[in-house]
C-alpha cells in the first residue's frame, strides 16, 4: 500500500520567552545608543569645549594655589591642569553616554561636560564655606560664562563669524555694565582732621631709615629640605629643640614634607643687625598662621631694614612649619608652642652672645627687648610675655629673668584662651594696630588685650591701640598678598576702599618705629604720637584712625568695671542723669562677643530744647583729692554709636553733638566742646564682601555685624576750660558732665579720670 509524503516547513517552533528576546533588544538599543553618544556633537559644540576646560582648569588653579603642595607655583598649576583634564574627560565622557541612552537629541558630551564643570565648582564652593544657596548661584553663573565663552569661540571656529564676534562682544562688555550698576558704597569711614590746634611733632619721620648701617644674615639648624637660607647657606648653625612635652600630634606626611617632627623643631632666624659694636635692644618677629607652604617669616624685611638702619637688631622667627596645611592639618597646641619657641629663641641668642667671634657677642641689650607678633603671633608675643602663666615649671622661664621685655606689640592679633587662660601684661608697653577691614581677624582682639594691660601708679609704662579703618589683615605681611582669606574664598572678598599695601605698611613702620624709640631707646619726643594720631598725620597715609592711650601717670575715677549700679562711680563717688537713657553695658565686638570690659552707654531721649547730661559727683576725700594733683587734664576714652537714620544715610553713623563740663567746689562750671577739641568721627562700617547678599551667606555669617564698639581716648587740657570760664579752679574739681546736646546722641564711655602734665599721663 502506498502512502503520500508531504514536506514543508513543518509545524512552527515553539516562540522563544518573551525575557530574553526583550533583554536582547535593551542591550541592541543600548548598544545603539552608546554607539551614538557623539552624534550631535558637532564641531561647533567640540570646539565649545574650551570654554568649559578652562573654567575647569581656572576653578582647579585657584584651589591649588589656595592649598599649595610646597613643590611651587608652576608643578601647582601643572597639578591643577592634569587634574582639571583628567576629571572633565572622564565625567564629562560618563555623563554623555548616560544622555545617551535616555536617548535625548543634544549634544550629549557638551552637555556633560556643562554638568561636570557645574558640579565641580558647587563642591569647591560649598567646602569652601559658602552657604549652599550662594554656592549654587555662584556656580551656574561661573558655569554659564565658561558655556557662552566657549560658544563664542565654537561659533568662530565654525565660521559663523557674526554670531561668534556677536556673543563675544556681549561677554566682553557685560563685566562692565555690572561694575557700573553695581552696588553703591556703603562703607563710612568720616575724614580725619586737624580740629583742636594740634601741633606736629617736632621730630624726624620715624618711618624713615636711620643713620646707621646694617647687615643681614640667618641662623638655623642647617638642616631644612626647602630653603637653601636655613640649609646648607644657613651663616650660623642653631640648635633643634623638643616640644614633644606640648605637641602630642605630628602627622607623617608633615615629618615627610620637613624632615623632622616635633622632638626636633629647628631654631630659624633672619636677621638684621647694625653695624658697630652695640650693644643694641633687640626685636624678635614672630609671623602667625597661613598656609604652611607658603613661607611667612620673610614678610617682615621691610621691617627689620627699618629697625636695624635705626640701631635695633631685629630677628624675624622661623615658625612655619607650626602653621596650617590643607595636606597635614595643623599641630595640636599650636598657640602655646609659637610662644614657647619665642623664649627657645632668646636662650639660643643668651648662647650666642657669649661665643666670642659670633656675630650676637655683645652686641645684645638684655635690658631692652621686644616681642612684635601678627595675627596667632600677636597673641603668642603677650603670651611669652606673661609666660609664667602657661610654662611655670619649664626651666625655660629662666630666659626670661636675662632678658627684660620691655614692650610687646601684636599687628591685628587674635586673642584665644589658652588653657582657659589669656596674657596680663603688668608694666609692658603695649602697642596694637587692627584694620577695619581685616577679613580674616575681623574682631578687633588686640582691644582686649589692651583692656588686660595694668600699669602701676607712676610707671613710665603705657599702652596704646591703633584702629585704622581702611587696613586689611594679610598687608602687614608683605608675603602674604592682598586677600585676608585663601582662594578661593578670598575671591568673595571686596577690595574696595582698602588701602594700597605700601600704604599700610607704612603706618606699621611708623608706628613700630616710633613705640620703639619711645620705649626702648627713651626718645619721648613721639610720645605724642600715641596720646593723639593727629600729631603725626604728615608721616602717615589719608584715611580715619582711632586710637586710645594710658599710662602709668592716668588717675582714674572710673571704669564702669566695679558693679553694675549704674547709680555709682567708682572711688566712692556717685552719678545721675537727667533727659537720657543711661546704662551700664558690655562692650561688643562685631559678633556681639564682649570685649571684657563695661562701659556706660549714654543715649538722648530728651526734648529738641531740653537738656540732656549725665553727671559723676566726685567725692571730696583723700583719693580723689590725689587724683587731682598734678593733673593736666580729663581723660576718657568713648565710642561714637549715634547712627544715621535718614532715608538717605540709613545705616550710617554720625558725630553725636558732646559737650564737657567741669564743676568745682565753687559751683563754677566750665564747658567745652569735644569736636573744638577733637573730631567725633563715626565709626567706620564695613561689608566685608562683594555684596551683602554674600556676606551672610559666607563662612556662617562670620563677619557678623558691620561695626563694632571702637574707643576714641579723648585728653581735655584744664587750660582749655579755664579760657571758656576765667574763675573755673581745676584743682578743685567735684563734678563731670557729659551734655549730649542733638537728637539721636549715643554714646559709650569708659576709662574716665586725670592725666599728668609731666608726659606720661
């Protein structure tokens, strides 16, 4: 029997699992789309590019130069620009294939490389201690000008010549137009002028070099890895000294960068020595904290030209290697260890001065030596001063019963408690000077450490602070360039209205200079100098000061310190007001954080035609009777806070309307005006960066507000009020008035009492 065969396809397979034919297809597509990341960037969007690799690289830059490796600017900026490379490559190539496969029509590695540039500039900016709100704003704007920019040269490239010279031309001008709509200045510093017949001092510019001819060298352990001045070069060889007792933690990679640790910190020192065989009063230097790489103690040459030209030896102290590195922190106990190398460096020149052939042999005046410290170095100069409160049983105090310290001086200091303790100079010249535009020590600190400086009754000694309101920080150093903040938050500062840094250093010069002759070699020809700025203003540059002085001869009434009764005065003495409000406050500075001293606010409230005063009855007894004899003056230091409220000025401060008046026994009362005897100048206010939007948006609001309680010391001859009342008898005095006579007067006082008419107080 037959059969028919059919042959065909047979019947169908079985369909595959849909699962794995789908995954095929995602990985085909995917595929696909990787396979055409770079589709749409064309030439114009690669050319474009180069706007973003250069923001990228800029934005690296500047982070090195703000944390530098120590290797030098070029490898920093050769870092910079491999490393800028290297990470827009990478995750601008990862974020295009990403938009790749969400498929969107752009030109994705242009895109990616926007989202890296943006992304990186946020994070540098947010660590950089601005807010996140600010960050953000900052870095879409950076982000959108790199973009434009690299358009317009993408448009150029791409010979679309118009567009491209269009939009290059529109960046170009935008800064400008900017810069002239930009925000006014609000910053009012007042004008310093010569009201009260003030005479210049007779005496030669103290900023100027003196006759005597000088020499330079370094000492040093001979040892550094970095300078060849403290290496192999080194003209004298100094010893290593162990500060393992203090610092408990030295990272490896410090030990690594100077080839030592703690155990054997070197003993370096630039030097400026007159020639002749001396002996000469001797300064030592001491720089404070800013980035470890970048050398600090260089900064003071200007400085020890000067001192040495005018017969000092000056020493600028090595201490860099204590300062702060983005790399390796910062040692533990830094503060207490920079003033205990200070007094490490004394005995080292104690040795010297007994080698014979030493250039230091006999050429050093034990009994005439100064501390002068900058930032953490002005307060590790107090310190060493009143070392006995930190190092008691260090052997190392004996150095400081050989040499005498005389007078001590800190350029814009901080003053941190250190082991719950700060430094009480007794019977030191104290010298300060404060910027008020110091962005990075923005409090003035130095103040409080002139509040803690106590003279004995009759001592030659005094104390003497300088604010001077167009100063910065970092200009005290001329190493350290023009930004009180490392980049890149110190981009975020404005430069507006500082002074020119040769400027600045000139009132540093004069003033160092000047407190110098005064103390050490007793040339009280400038005392004047620190009684009243005024008298030397031909030797120092345009701009408002404020300066306060006492001295061992001041006789005090009161300082507002002793209770809180506003009803009191000190010595026994009583006090009432009449037409204002008066009360006993903390002095403040810009983060409303007390200066530690009281002071009695006295503000206005009476009607336009009223009057209004405030009275200290002084009691008729021995003391007070002592106060008064011998006496030339009144003395008082005071702060101007009467504020502006007009709709134009709102924010300002004006010179409150203040009037003098001494009562004597004979109810004859003799009044003046403070302005016909000294300038009320306002307080100078201050936007520390570019706007105030920013400013409290940086470093949690740091600045705080923009003034803060500066003291004026203000010094009334009784000559002067016995011209307005002819019967008035100075030695009979039983009242002080303070009239404050205009609308909206505010004031703060403190440190009222007599001064001496033999130079001192």
């Amino acid at each position: 029997m037959g059969m028919d065969l059919e042959y065909g396809p047979g019947p169908a397979p079985a369909p595959a699992p849909a699962g794995p034919r789908l995954h095929r297809r995602i990985l085909e597509e995917m595929g696909r789309r990787i396979g055409e990341t770079y589709r749409y960037d064309t030439l114009l969007w690669r050319s474009a590019l180069a706007g973003l690799w250069i923001i990228c690289f800029l934005a690296f830059t500047i982070v090195m130069l703000g944390i530098p490796t120590g290797f030098g600017i070029p490898a920093d900026i050769a870092l910079a620009a491999a490393a800028g490379t290297i990470v827009l490559a990478l995750a601008g190539n990862i974020l295009a294939v990403l938009l790749a496969l969400t498929g969107l029509r752009i030109p994705r590695l242009f895109a990616g490389c926007i989202i890296t540039v943006l992304g990186i500039i946020l994070l540098i900016l947010y660590y950089s201690n601005l807010e996140l709100e600010a960050a953000a704003f900052v870095a879409v704007l950076v982000t959108l000008l790199g973009t434009l920019a690299g358009l317009a040269f993408g448009l150029l490239r791409s010979r679309r010549i118009a567009m491209g010279f269009l939009l290059a031309a529109m960046l170009t001008l935008s800064p400008l137009a900017l810069a002239s709509g930009g925000q006014e200045e609000t910053q009012v510093t007042g004008t310093t002028s010569l009201k009260g017949n003030v005479v210049q001092l007779a005496a030669g510019n103290p900023g100027l070099p003196g006759p005597y001819a000088y020499h330079s060298f370094t000492y040093a352990s001979g040892l550094d890895l970095h300078r060849t001045e403290y290496g192999e070069e080194a003209d004298l060889l100094s010893s290593t000294v162990d500060a393992s007792a203090y610092i408990k933690k030295w990272p490896k990679l410090r030990s690594l960068i100077w080839g030592f640790n703690q155990t054997s910190l070197p003993l370096n020192g630039r030097v400026w020595m007159p020639d002749g065989e001396g002996p000469y009063p001797l300064i030592l230097m001491v720089h404070g904290n800013h980035m470890m790489e970048d050398y600090s103690d260089g900064g003071y040459d200007y400085l020890g030209k000067l001192l040495a030209s005018r017969g000092f030896i000056a020493v600028s102290l090595d201490q860099n290697f204590l300062n702060y590195s983005a790399w390796s922190g910062i040692p533990d106990n830094d503060f207490k260890v920079r003033a205990w190398m200070i007094l490490k460096h004394l005995e080292q020149l104690e040795n010297y001065s007994k080698q014979t052939g030493n250039p230091f042999y006999q050429k050093i005046d034990f009994t005439q030596t100064a501390l002068l410290g900058h930032s953490r170095g002005g307060q590790a100069v107090a310190m060493a001063a009143d070392a006995g409160r930190w190092f008691k049983g260090d052997s190392l105090l004996a150095v400081t019963r050989k040499f005498h310290i005389t007078s001590v001086i800190a350029l814009a200091p901080t003053d941190k408690p250190i082991d719950g303790q700060q430094a009480r100079l007794s019977d030191v010249n104290y010298l300060t000077l404060q910027g008020a535009r110091d962005g990075d020590v923005h409090d003035f600190y130095g103040d409080r450490q002139y509040i803690r400086s106590s003279y004995s009754r009759g001592s030659t000694a005094f104390k003497s602070s300088l604010y001077i309101a167009d100063a910065n920080h970092s200009q005290f150093n001329s190493d350290w360039g023009l930004l009180d903040q490392s980049l890149p938050t110190g981009l975020f500062l404005s430069r507006s209205g500082i002074m020119n840094d040769e400027e600045q250093r000139q009132i540093a010069k004069v003033y160092v200079s000047a407190f110098l002759e005064t103390t050490l070699n007793g040339n009280n020809v400038y005392t004047g100098l620190f009684r009243d700025y005024r008298t030397g203003l031909e030797w120092l540059p345009h701009t408002s000061y404020y300066s306060r002085y006492q001295s061992g001869g001041f006789r005090q009434v009161v300082n507002f310190d002793e209770d809180r009764d506003k009803n009191t005065a000190g010595r026994g003495s009583t006090a009432e007001g009449q037409g204002l409000k008066w009360t006993e406050e903390l002095a403040k500075d810009r983060e409303s954080k007390s200066k530690g001293t009281y002071g009695l606010v006295l503000e206005r409230t009476a009607l336009e035609d009223a009057e209004a005063a405030y009275t200290i009855h002084l009691q008729n007894d021995a003391v007070n009777n002592a106060a008064l004899a011998g006496a030339a003056g009144i003395s008082f230091s005071m702060s101007n806070l009467k504020e502006n409220t007009s709709a134009e000025g709102e924010g300002t401060s004006l010179p409150p309307g203040i009037e003098i008046g001494l009562t004597d026994s004979n109810h004859i009362t003799a009044r003046l005006p403070l302005a016909d005897v000294m300038e009320i100048l306002p307080l100078p206010r201050t936007w520390f960066t570019l706007t105030p939007w920013l400013e409290e948006r940086i470093s949690d609001n740091k600045y705080g507000d923009l003034s803060e309680a500066v003291f004026q010391t203000y010094e009334l001859p009784f000559e002067r009020f016995q011209k307005e009342e002819t019967a008035f008898d100075p030695a009979k005095i039983t009242g002080i008035t303070f009239y404050l006579e205009e609308a909206g007067d505010k004031i703060m006082l403190d440190d009222v009492g007599f001064y001496d008419d033999d130079g001192n107080e």
